[in-house]
C-alpha cells in the first residue's frame, strides 16, 4: 500500500485530510509540525509527503532542505499545500525541489489527482532498492516515450532524484544533415547524443576498407555512450542517413546522471540494454547465420520499429548493415520478393508483406 506523510500543523485540516487519504486507499502517516514530520520520515520512509509551509518548529522550506540532504529521504516525491499564494512562494518552492504547489483551500480532486500525477511520473523510474542488474530484464520497455517528450521527462525526473543540478538547462535540439559526420573514429568522446528525428547509423572500416554498420538508430534512441563508459576514444563514427535533429547531452552531465543516484542509472541502463541487446544479435547473426538468415533478420528487425513503413534504405547501407557484398543482398532481396514474402517499390523502399512467413522461410 502506498504510504503518504501529512505534515500540516492546523488540526482540522490534518485529520480531515488524512480521513480523505484514507478512505482513498492510501496508508497515512500524519505530523503536526516539520520536526516531527522529519522523524516519522525517517522511521518510516513514505512514498510521497504533503507539507504545510507556515508551522512552527521548522517551516515547510526547511522541511524539504532536510529532507534533499538526507541520503535516505532524497527523491520522495514533495508537495506544497500553503495558504500563500505569491508567485514568488510558489517560485521558492519549486527552485527547492518541490514537485507541486497547491493552496489552501483546495478542492480534494486537485489534491488526488497531483498525488496520483506524481506517483505515477515516479514510478516510471522505481526499482526495488535490492535489485541488481543482472535481475532486471535485459529488454524491457521504458514507461517513456522517448519518441515524444520521453527525453525531457526522464532527465526532469532524473534532476528530482539527484537533487542537485546535474543537467543543463540547455537542450537545444542541433540539425545535422544526410551525409555530415557526427564524430568520427579515433574521436575523443564529449558527449552523449540522444536523436530526436531522422535516422543515425554508426559505421567501422575494416582492414581492408570495407564498410561495416555497427549500429542503426531512429527517433527516441541515444548513442555514443559507449566511448564514454569504457572512457576510450569512438570505436566508430557517426554518419546522419536522413536529416536529423539531435540533443547533446555533455560528457559530464551524462557521468554525474549516472553516479548521483542508484535509481536513476538502473533505469538509463534498462533504456540502453535493448539497444545493447540488439548490437550483440546483429553481431552473432553476423558470425554465424546464413546469408538468407541474416538478411531476414535484418528486415524484420527494421519492421518492427515501424510496421508495414516502407523500409528506405541505401543497398549499400543494408549491406552494411548486414555485413554481406550488396550483390548478394541484392540477391536475396529477389529471391524474397519472388516468394512473396516483401515488396519493393521504384524508389527503392522495401515493404515487408509477411513477417511470420519470412520469419520461418529461414529457420
């Protein structure tokens, strides 16, 4: 059951509300003034506060400044209920890290529904305090949606829990045109990259020349924290394939996102896990399938980021991507068209028309 602390000094309101709390479904701990709100907090840690800002003993402000400096309180979701109704009262509030404002008197729908907001904004990034790594699922799916306005959301939760300032303000989106180089081989990293529109795709030259995609990515995906993690020089570079826009996320902002709360950097490594996941299958695939194999795939991977898309890809950048000669891709792209399994159209888009079937045309 989810546990809600009460810190409000008038009598009448505190009971009435804890009765409203209550009888909604939610476990409630009350405290009469900020002293005592902060030592229930610590014998019972609850999942979100309400606080009264004018008590005696320790005002609300300073309620939140205990609680952002105590390791085991940081990241409870906070909101205000004052009588003040100054904008720069509620300026206050929120530069501390308050995550809602409400002033008295309230309606109870606007109550419950900035605590059901909050709760469910934080659950997105909740894992169980005892869970390693190797428990969570290496391919979950985020409650972000990083095609939208996951990104801000995420890095806004993330400045909540770290409580400190370890993101920049500044997310400017940066367009960067088909063909122009994000980085290169050999590069020293600096940044993390998440992409917002168009597509990016990571490229290695091999010994002899040849060209090798190591990496597609769409809308909603970050790159180029490889480099960062392993603090070694780009494996690859970066080469925009459609017109892209891009937000740049410093090298320091990314390893501060990481180490200022447990929390935080289990969930950014569910977000990267898939992308992992899918670079080692493209790997193996590579080592040990058949071409026909391979090349299916690959479709079917481009498939499922967007069903029934036409498939617009350079047969060189395919090849690439596949690790094959684009003759034999060529080949075997006939070969599953004659079979009905996709279609391809003037342009040079490939349609996928019967993913089980193509699926199982080479198993």
């Amino acid at each position: 059951m989810t546990t809600i602390l009460l810190i409000e000094d008038n009598d009448v309101i505190r009971n009435n509300t804890a009765e409203i709390l209550t009888l909604t479904g939610y476990a409630v701990l009350t405290a009469e003034n900020g002293r005592v709100g902060i030592e229930t907090a610590l014998e019972n840690r609850p999942d979100l506060v309400i606080c009264d800002i004018m008590m005696p003993v320790l005002d609300g402000y300073a309620v939140l400044h205990i609680f952002n400096k105590k390791p085991q309180l940081s990241g409870i979701p906070f909101i205000f209920l004052s009588a003040k109704n100054e904008p720069g009262d509620f300026r206050k509030g929120m530069d501390l890290g308050a995550d809602d404002y409400l002033t008295k008197p309230f309606e109870v729908s606007d109550l419950l529904n900035a605590i059901e907001g909050r709760l469910n904004r934080f659950r997105h990034i909740d894992l169980p305090e005892m869970e390693t790594i190797a428990q969570v699922d290496s391919r979950p799916k985020s409650d972000y949606d990083l095609r939208q306005d996951g990104l801000g959301q995420f890095l806004d939760d993330a400045l909540r829990l770290g409580n400190k300032l370890i993101l920049s303000a500044d997310r400017k989106t940066h367009v960067l045109r088909k063909k122009q180089y994000i980085y290169s081989e050999g590069d020293l990293p600096t940044r993390l990259y998440f992409l917002k529109a168009g597509k990016v795709k990571t490229i290695r030259t091999t010994s002899d020349g040849k060209e090798l995609i190591t990496g597609l990515y769409n809308p909603g995906d970050f790159f180029g924290y490889f480099a960062l993690l392993q603090q070694s020089d780009q494996a690859d570079s970066a080469v925009v394939l459609d017109d892209a826009e891009l937000i740049y996320i410093p090298q320091d902002d990314f390893m501060q996102l990481l180490l200022a709360n447990p929390v935080v950097s289990s969930q950014f490594i569910r977000l990267l896990a898939g992308q992992v996941g899918d670079r080692e299958t493209q790997l193996l695939g590579m080592a040990y399938d058949t071409l026909r194999r391979r090349v299916a795939d690959t479709l079917l991977r481009l498939y499922s980021l967007q069903p029934h898309a036409l498939i617009q890809l350079a047969r060189d950048d395919l090849a690439a991507m596949i690790g094959t000669a684009t003759e034999s891709l060529i080949r075997t792209l006939s070969e599953f068209r004659r079979d009905g399994l996709l279609e391809m159209t003037e342009s040079g888009g490939i349609r996928v028309m019967e993913p089980e079937n193509l699926r199982r045309a080479t198993r």
